[in-house]
C-alpha cells in the first residue's frame, strides 16, 4: 500500500499550479509524520530496553538489516577525500628489514654421512620471532661492613632508578601500558602479573597507574600542551560525555595534528571552555585549573585584592583559530572559528524522507555538496584571489537552492547562515576543512570509557587526562608510548623530551 505512494512525483502529474501547491504541502505534511512515527517508535524501543535493562534482561538488539537495495535505488553520495593535514601513508619496509634480530644460533650439518668432497657454501637464514614472557625478580644484597673505631654501619646503595622501588620500571611500564593503551581494566592487569608468580595487589597497581608518576608526567604533558598550541595557527576541539564518581562530567579535547591534550569538567558551556587552558598560568595549583584539579570541582580560593588582580587569558589568548562542530558552547571563543563540513554534511544524512521524490532530492544535494567540498580542498592546495570570488558565489548558489521539500529547505537555509564559518579556508588556506583530529582524539577515550564505565577520583580522572594526552601525542609522532614511559620512570631520560618531538615534527618538511 505505502510503494505506490512513496514513488508519487508531482511534476509528472501535470497538474495545475494550485492544484499541484496543495499536493505540495500534503506531501511536505506527510513527511513531517513519517519523521515523527520514526522517532516516536524508536524513542519506544529505547524505554523497553531500558526497562528490560532494570529488570535484569537484554535488550533489543540493534542489527542492520540484510537485503540488497530495492531496484532503481541511486547509490549513496560518495564520501569526500580525506584532510591534506592526515600523515601521507608511505610504503612500508619489506618484512624482513623490519624484524629486529635479538640472538642468532647456527646450525651445523652432522658431515659423518656425507659425502668427503663436501665444500661450505654458507647459511640459509630462517627468521623466527618469538616472545617470552616471564618474570626477571631480582634480589639486590647490598653489603654492609662495620668499623670498631667510628661504631658505624655502612651499606652499599642500589642503583638511583631502584630506591624506594617494590617494582622494576618495565614492569611498571608494563601497567601503564595494559592500562592505558590496550585499554585492560585492572583487575585484569592484575590476573595476569600475578599467573606469573609476582606478588602483587590491586592497590599497588592502582597507585602505578594514578599516583606513583602523575607528578613527573603531567608536567610533561603541559609542555607538550605549551608546544601544540605554537605548532599551527588553528586548533581543534571536541567533546563527550564523561562519568567521574558516577556525576555527569565532559571530557574535551584540543589539538592538532602533532598533539592532544585532554581536560575532564564538570560543565558543558562557553565559561568552561573559555576557562579551558587557564592550568598553563602561573601557579597553575592555586588556580584550581581543570589540568591540576580533574573531574571534581575544587573549592574557591580567597579572593585577591583587586589592586594586584590580573584579568584571567582565556582560550581566545592562546588560540586564534577554532576548528570545531556548532556546538553553542564553542561560538565566540577566538577570533576566527571554522565550523566542520563533515559535521554539517551529517545534518543531511540524518534526513529520512518518506517519498522516493524527496530521497532524491537529498541524494543529489549530499553529492553536490560533496562536488563542492571537493573545490575547496583545491582552492587549499593552490589559492587564487579569483577562485576564492568564484567559491564564495558557488556557496551562495549551492545554498540559495529551492527543492520544494521543507525538511532539505529549512536544512539548506540553515547552512547558509553560517557561511563565514564553513569558508574560513578562502581567508586561511591552512585551516582544515573538517574536524576529524578531535574526533579521533576523542575516540580512545569513549572506548576505554565503555569498558570502565569512567573514573571514580579526582586523581584517577587527572591520570586519565595525563597519559591519555601523552598517548595520543606519542602516536602523532611515531613514539613508542611504552618505551616512552619506562625511559621516564627509569629515570634514564635517554628519550627527547616530547615537547621537543612535537616543535620538531611541526617544522619537518612534508613528505
């Protein structure tokens, strides 16, 4: 009953104009209702899931249907070619210029059964990589000698690195890296160190991944944080829902493509953003800045006199450019800000239309839109003033458009409000035209906070925005996070400092 109605299209009808507005509008009405019934059905799954959930029983769950598209459907609009700021994907090493030898063991033929004329003529290499993993516990005896004529006990001292250590630093290393970078929840970490033999607690990995070293590398991260905010004249930012002693909290990211820095707060709105780097002023603790106090609100400092008060930087101080979604809390931060077109593509995605007519509608606008974002990432590779006139006249045409089904419309008259934002590449040819760095960003921590279900202190919250912002760091510039961290907790610091890495890789050549 619904297929004839679906494929209706008025301009085949012939229909007089009057006649043909009507139908218009009944359609337009139709698809309104549809919208509603859809979201009115899924909004009901959801409760009865939820209520299933309570009681203890699964929910629905979600399966993307099977079956091929119906004849005559157009395909999908194509998806757009990826940010220039992504690294170039180069070709990697062969297989065997990769492998690390660690130990080489010849084998010899027995000559007794063969032949006496036999001549040496070298080696065949066979390469077989294997992993031990086991226990290295060491017991240090540290000698002591007396001396009858001072009265004095004298005892040799274990190596700096070692003082005060119950641990080795590569097993430390160890946790951190389970932790944070495989994302093993601790009770794990702890199944696995102890089937090894080791004597460990679940407090004393707990107090590795959240106190032990919080210190040393916050620091660092905050001079990587320093140094990302000069590697580019833009910034990105996003953010996602956060749990912290089980109260609603954001984790927000701002990066680029040579680092990320995470912060954890407690309220999603423009102060909070504005507040966002006020951990890098001096003294950060007495600020009670969301790098020094994470997930928990801190308690307000005595007011200072308002003769020696200075105006607090907000992120408009550091940042001249923001590459962002529309969130409300993100407008007028910085000077300039450049919205996502990705983001804005997605408004239109998420368009259902009930008619054939009006699903081609949106198909072919998705495409054109895609034909344009196309032309900008040309326009970035090799501005013209006289291109940029011409993309500037094409946006308002693109957006100008009249379809006749309101839901494209409304979207489409949406779009153009917000030109300025959607073509700040015209005016900065570096600015990326999409937000995906903070996306990506975000992406760790939205995965290890389903598997954790979040954090349950303010130190454990704080720990979570250090090494995850170290992590990430440590992949945009090739960093072996787990090298990167016993070097440190070794205190070998035979590894540059990261900041360093991050000014470096910014100023590196491409290609």
């Amino acid at each position: 009953m619904t297929e004839p109605l679906q494929g209706i299209d008025l301009t085949k009808l012939h229909l007089d104009p009057p006649t043909a507005e009507v139908l218009r509008r009944l359609l337009n009405h139709i698809e309104l209702l549809t919208a509603e019934l859809n979201d009115l059905r899924a909004e009901n799954q959801r409760l009865r899931d939820e209520i299933a959930r309570l009681k203890g029983e699964q929910g629905k769950p979600t399966i993307q249907a099977n079956s091929a598209p119906k004849p005559g459907t157009p395909p999908a609009p194509r998806q757009p070619s990826r940010s220039r700021s992504g690294a170039a994907s180069g070709t990697a090493p062969p297989r065997k210029e990769r492998i690390k030898i660690d130990r080489e063991h010849v084998i010899t033929l027995d000559r007794s059964r063969l032949p006496a004329d036999v001549e040496h003529r070298g080696y065949r290499d066979v390469v077989v990589q294997n992993l031990l993993f086991q226990t290295d516990t060491v017991r240090y005896r540290l000698e002591r000698l007396y001396a009858n004529s001072t009265g004095q006990l004298y005892e040799a001292s274990l190596p700096a690195a070692l003082q005060g250590q119950s641990f080795g630093s590569e097993l430390q290393a160890f946790v951190l890296m389970l932790y944070f970078e495989l994302r093993v929840p601790e009770e794990k970490i702890l199944h696995v160190l102890q089937a090894q033999g080791l004597v460990i607690s679940a407090g004393q990995i707990s107090n590795i991944l959240i106190q032990k070293h919080l210190g040393r590398f916050a620091e660092e991260r905050k001079a990587v944080l320093r140094a990302g905010l000069h590697t580019t004249s833009y910034q990105h930012i996003d953010d996602t829902g956060a749990r912290v002693a089980g109260v609603n909290h954001y984790f927000s990211t701002l990066c680029n493509p040579y680092y990320s820095s995470f912060f954890t707060h407690r309220h999603k709105n423009a102060d909070t953003v504005a507040g966002l780097l006020s951990c890098l002023e001096e003294p950060a603790a007495s600020k009670g800045s969301p790098c020094t106090v994470s997930g928990v609100e801190a308690q307000p400092s005595p007011e200072p006199r308002p003769e020696l008060a200075e105006a607090p930087k907000e992120l408009g101080d550091y940042v001249p450019i923001l590459i962002s979604d529309d969130a409300p809390q993100f407008r007028h931060q910085t000077d300039y800000q450049g919205l996502c077109w990705v983001h804005e593509e997605r408004h239109y995605k998420k368009l259902h239309p009930f008619f054939a007519v009006h699903q081609k509608l949106v198909e072919d606008f998705r495409t054109d839109i895609w034909d344009y974002y196309d032309r900008l990432q040309a326009y970035a590779a090799a501005p013209t003033e006289a291109l940029k006139q011409e993309l500037s006249a094409a946006f308002d045409v693109l957006f100008s458009r009249t379809t006749g089904y309101e839901a494209l419309d409304q979207r489409i008259a949406r779009t153009r409000q917000k030109k300025a934002e959607l073509l700040l590449v015209l005016d900065f040819p570096e600015v990326p035209l999409e937000n995906n760095e903070a996306e990506r960003a975000l992406r760790e921590y939205v995965i290890k906070r389903k598997i954790s279900n979040g954090t349950r202190t303010a130190e454990g919250t704080q720990a979570w925005e250090v090494f995850l912002s170290l992590l990430d760091t440590c992949r945009k510039n090739g960093v072996n996070f787990y090298h990167y961290v016993r070097d440190r907790i070794s205190n070998a610091y035979q590894m540059p400092a990261l900041d360093s890495l991050v000014l470096a890789h910014a100023q590196a050549p491409p290609g």
